[in-house]
C-alpha cells in the first residue's frame, strides 16, 4: 500500500472521505487528525492514489501497547485481498479495528477463522441530529483479540449536521474557568486514566494535549477539575471530572466548549463512551 504523506494528498483525502460520511467517520477524524499533527504517529495507507479502494489508518504498537486501525473501502474485494495478507494488518498480536461498514465485520470475522484467531466485535450507536443519545444500532466497531479496553460506544450527529452556534451554552459555575488543557495538566490526566499511569500514556496524553483542541474547567488554584480531549481518532474522548466535583454538570460544560471549537475548524463530532458508563451514554 501507498503512505499519504503528502499534506495536499491528505486534504483531498479528507474532501472526498467527508462526502460518504458517516460510513467514513472513524477514518476521516483520523486522517483530519493526522493532518493537524499527527500526535500519536498514524499511518496513512491506501492501495492506490488518487483512485483508491481502501483507506487504512494505522497507528504503531509502540505509541500505545497495541495496534490500532481505522478502515473504509469502496471495493469489498480490495478490502479482503487485503486481509488476506499481512503487509498492512499485522496478524500476529492483538489489533483493533473502527469501521463503519456493513461487510468489514464480515471480511474481518472470515480472515480471523480461517487463521484460528478470535474477534471480539463493540458497536457504534447513532442518536438524532441534536447529539441527543439513543440506541440505533449500526456496523459494528471491531476489536482484535486481547485488548479488553475496546468497549465503547461511539455517538456522532447524523448529517445534516447542527449549527452548535445556535445551541444554548452551559454556564460556567462560579469559580471555575474554561481553559485549553495545558501540557503542565498531563500528569493528572495520566493519573486519572483507567489505561495510564506509565510513561507511554504519558507521552502519548502529551502529543494529544500539544497538537490537538482540549477543554478543561479549572479551580482557583489552576488545578483542572473537569476536562475533556480530541483524541487521534477525532473522538471526543478521554472526558473526566474529579471525584469531588462530580454531580455538577461539568462534562457537559468542556464537552460543549470543545464541540464548539471542532465545529467551527470543520470536525465531525462524535463521543466514545466506555459502555458500563450510563450517565453519560
């Protein structure tokens, strides 16, 4: 397959990706990501440019313990052909997959068999047009075996997509103050991380922070208290508010703030949610 490198080849890319939304969604965060900085290493692969059958966006096991790939084909069988080898999937540890797409379940489920591998499946799920949750089930997102953090159910507005400009803004409580994330902030968010606390989340939460948009609530003392990130996927994710200042609203508070800011630089925005998490599914 061919690496985009290109930023030229990246924005046309991103122009025609953005057109079979939402089929594109995880791949088109991850390329417009990519394209802004590329903090956590992503490939970007096709099998042909500038006519191209498959997009793959491929992120190296060393950058965070795992391998981790977004797909979307316009050719089924150039998707399986490359399944079938192991130049661009990789199957010899554990992998996750996102995808959009009614065959990549399919296609991926039959390549793991016929090697004697197992593949555990997580969905996306759609709301209305307002981001206002519901439970339509769509294409499954995929995971490869062993990486039990795959679970989470991703929500994104259905285009056409809301004018958040015209959506009411939460208030900020008194005593807090919005703010970006600061990099000085990434040894609290490492902490609080269900999959940090060692130095590659660390490095990893650190690229996230220097190159992509970040929103947080700080106290008087300039201690974050609620935050939510952009992580290299295009995901609103990596959401937390500290224990003592939960029950407030203040997720919903960076969630909006952040919204906003990826609304007006051209994102397409959607959440990834750990699916024991009800409150805020």
């Amino acid at each position: 397959m061919l690496i985009l490198t290109c930023p030229g080849h990246l924005r046309r890319l991103e122009e025609a990706l953005r057109r079979s939304l939402p089929a594109t969604l995880p791949v088109l965060g991850t390329v417009m990501t990519v394209a802004r900085g590329n903090p956590a290493s992503h490939e970007v692969l096709v099998d042909s440019w500038p006519h191209f059958g498959v997009v793959l966006t491929r992120l190296r096991p060393e950058v965070l313990l795992r391998v981790s790939l977004t797909v979307y084909y316009r050719d089924e069988g150039a998707w399986r052909a490359l399944l079938g080898g192991t130049e661009a999937v990789g199957w010899t540890q554990a992998f996750q997959i996102h995808g959009m797409q009614e065959g990549l379940y399919q296609a991926v489920r039959e390549a793991a068999d016929a090697k004697g591998l197992r593949v555990e499946t997580y969905r996306y799920q759609v709301p209305n047009p307002l981001l206002v949750c519901s439970s339509s089930p769509v294409p499954p997102l995929l995971g490869g075996c062993g990486w039990g953090g795959a679970g989470r159910t991703c929500r994104f507005p259905s285009p056409p997509y809301p004018n958040l400009s015209a959506l009411p803004r939460s208030r900020v409580p008194p005593g807090l103050r919005l703010a970006p994330v600061s990099p000085s902030h990434v040894p609290l968010l490492n902490a609080t991380w269900a999959f940090g606390r060692n130095t590659r989340s660390h490095r990893f939460l650190l690229g996230v922070v220097q190159a992509l948009p970040s929103a947080c609530l700080l106290a008087p003392h300039g201690r974050p208290v609620s935050w939510s990130l952009l992580d290299p996927l295009g995901t609103l994710s990596h959401g937390y508010t500290l224990p003592a200042w939960r029950g407030q609203g203040l997720s919903g508070v960076t969630l909006g703030a952040l919204g906003r800011v990826l609304h007006a630089r051209g994102f397409p925005i959607y959440c990834g949610v750990l699916p024991h998490n009800t409150p805020s599914q």
